[in-house]
C-alpha cells in the first residue's frame, strides 16, 4: 500500500483501524501498535508495499491505548476523586475546592471507545445490559476505585468515569478530632458494639470504618465484605471477600451466610443496600457481635429506618409487621455514628422503638 492510497483513503483506514483495534483489545492487554497495524492491511486484503506515512494511525494508538487523558490528571495525592463529563471536560475534586480541566483533542468516539477499552482491560461487562461498572484500578502508583455510567442511560448520551482515589494511608480516630469523645468510640469497638455508620457519597464512611478497624485485636478473626475494595485489611487474620452481584452465589447476601460459617470475630459489610441486609440483621440477632457497615442515610435515626425499609422490602416473609421490624433494628444496632464532609456529625445510641418510632440518645454532635 502506498502514500497515496493511505492519504485518499485516511479516513476509513483510521476507522478500520479502530475497529481492529477495539477486537484486540479485548484479547491483547499488551497490544502493540504493530499489530493493529498488521490486522488492519489483513482486513483490507493488502500487503504492505513500500513505507506508507502511519504516523496519524500511530498517533491515534498512543492516545487511546495508553489512557494518556486519564492518566494525566492521576497524578495528585492531596485529591479526592476525579470526574470526566464528557470528551471535553473534567473536574478534580479536592477536600477543600474543585477545578475544573479541559481535555484537548479527543472526539465523542475516542472518548467512548477509552471506556470501553479500560472495562474490557479489567475484564468488566460494560454496555447497553450492564450501564453500570464499579473496579478497582492502579495508576501512577495511586489505588481509584473506578465507576462507569454508560451514555446510554443519560439525556446527553454522554458517558462518565467517575475515578476515586483510595488513600494508602491508614485512617485512625484522631484523624476526626473527636476529642474527649475519642476514648468513646475506642471502648464502643473495644466492646463489640454493632455500629452503622451513615453519610451521604463522600462523606467519608469507609475512610472511618477502617480507622475503627485499627482498634480491634488484630488476633480476630474479621471478615470483611465488599462490592469494591476499599477496606484495607490491617491484620493477616483478616478475610477480605469481594463480591460479584451478577454471578450466582458471589453476591453480598451469599457472603454474608459463608462468612458466618467462617468463625468470624466480626463481620464488616462495606455498604448496606439491598439483600445483604437480611443475613447481616439475623446475624446480629443470632449474637454475632461488633458487626459494622455502612449506609447512605441523612441522620442517625434515619439510617436505622432505613435498614429496616430494606430489611422489609427484601426479607422473604413479606408479611411481617414493619414494627417489628423496626423493632428488630433497634435491639441490635447498638450505635450509629453519623457523616458529612469527611466529619463525624454526631454518634447515637439506640435504645428502642414502639412502632416505628426510634428511640436513641445523642452522645456526641459535633
């Protein structure tokens, strides 16, 4: 193939070229440019003739294959995640201010394309079936956990990448500035309390569940459940399980009824939000202590309703009364420490309730 049959045709052996590209991509974490090269001229039934000019081929390889416009804003510890909009703009999100960045030269379709190569790189099902991905991913030396929005669940038809950065750090107490209040919270670990933490995305629940972990006797036994993973083990006794919520008997419900086959000391459930919370609440009924997890929630009270709506919606036997529910939640959620921006707003005991009425004691509000 020569010069001139390259520059005539530029624009479909580029598009040709992507199309091989995103085939080998799916079997070839270490591609070459070479190779797509070599499958392109296969597709088109060409040999290759003298030294046609591919630099804008090469061009395009480097930039898609290698993440350049992700990995270049993944370079800074101090923040706290990273969103991409669109092909045009993202914005990094710092504890204390957020800047916004534009991308330079990347089309809709190179950008969608990007995507789909790093879920395919992470061997994540991502598509029109599954719009939604969450993965753990290393760059620049930094642990993100990943999560993809696919284009075809937003009005924009835009899809997005949502990057959070995993602090390597290990969180403990103090990092809260509790004060006098600090000794609390150890003696509440220290005696097995089953704690919820409650909070809005970001409010900083998994950072706090991992300095709570630093309290335990690093002899026990901890099993440790997730969907991504963020909760540091911080002792070789400790068993981490990360689930699969599309595949058979690898979902957080299932994890829960294996772990309590496990001998565990605790049991730890990164977030409530739907079946798990069965198994989780009969385990703290059953005499499991210094259970701990985490649920998106507005207030202390709130987020003991809120197990107990999910406990309702999901339990099995639809017809018990949301009283006794309610009931149930009390009487074994022993405190629930509530979040907002990376702080802790207060810490409640509960009590009980009589219905659907909670009774709980402030013992700490910020």
């Amino acid at each position: 193939m020569n010069n001139n049959l390259f520059e005539t045709y530029r624009d479909d052996i580029l598009t040709l070229f992507k199309v091989q590209f995103r085939k080998l991509s799916a079997k070839n974490l270490n591609l070459t440019f070479k190779e797509v090269l070599q499958a392109t001229y296969e597709e088109l039934g060409m040999v290759q003739t003298g030294s046609p000019d591919v630099q804008f081929l090469q061009e395009w390889f480097l930039k898609i294959n290698t993440l350049g416009f992700i990995y270049s804003l993944a370079v800074d510890s101090e923040m706290n995640e990273i969103i991409f909009h669109s092909n045009k703009k993202a914005q990094l999100i710092y504890p204390d201010a957020r800047e916004d960045r534009s991308i330079d030269d990347l089309s809709v379709e190179d950008y969608q394309l990007s995507l789909e190569i790093l879920a395919l790189r992470n061997n994540i099902s991502w598509n029109y079936a599954d719009p939604f991905a969450s993965f753990s991913l290393k760059m620049n030396g930094f642990d993100f956990r990943v999560t993809l929005i696919h284009y075809s669940t937003s009005a924009s038809r835009m899809s997005k990448i949502f990057l959070r950065l995993m602090k390597s750090d290990e969180p403990t107490l103090s990092l809260f500035n509790l004060g006098d209040e600090e000794s609390l919270v150890r003696s509440l670990v220290q005696e097995k309390k089953n704690i919820l933490v409650s909070g809005s995305t970001g409010s900083g629940k998994t950072t706090f569940i991992r300095a709570l972990l630093k309290e335990t006797d690093q002899s026990e036994h901890i099993i440790i459940l997730e969907d991504t993973h963020e909760i540091l083990p911080t002792s070789s006794n400790q068993t981490s399980l990360l689930s699969q919520q599309d595949m058979q008997k690898k979902s957080l419900k299932d994890y829960c009824a294996y772990a309590l086959r496990m001998s565990p000391d605790r049991l730890i459930v990164g977030e409530m939000r739907s079946t798990e919370v069965v198994p989780f609440m009969l385990a703290m009924n059953t005499g499991h202590k210094g259970l701990m997890s985490t649920i998106h929630a507005n207030s202390c009270v709130d987020a003991v309703s809120r197990i107990a709506l999910l406990f309702s919606l999901y339990s099995e036997n639809k017809e018990i009364d949301f009283g006794l529910i309610t009931k149930l939640a009390c009487r074994n959620i022993d405190y629930v420490v509530h979040m907002e921006n990376k702080k802790i707003k207060e810490i409640a005991r509960i009590l009980g309730s009589e219905q659907e009425n909670i009774f709980y004691e402030t013992v700490f509000i910020a």
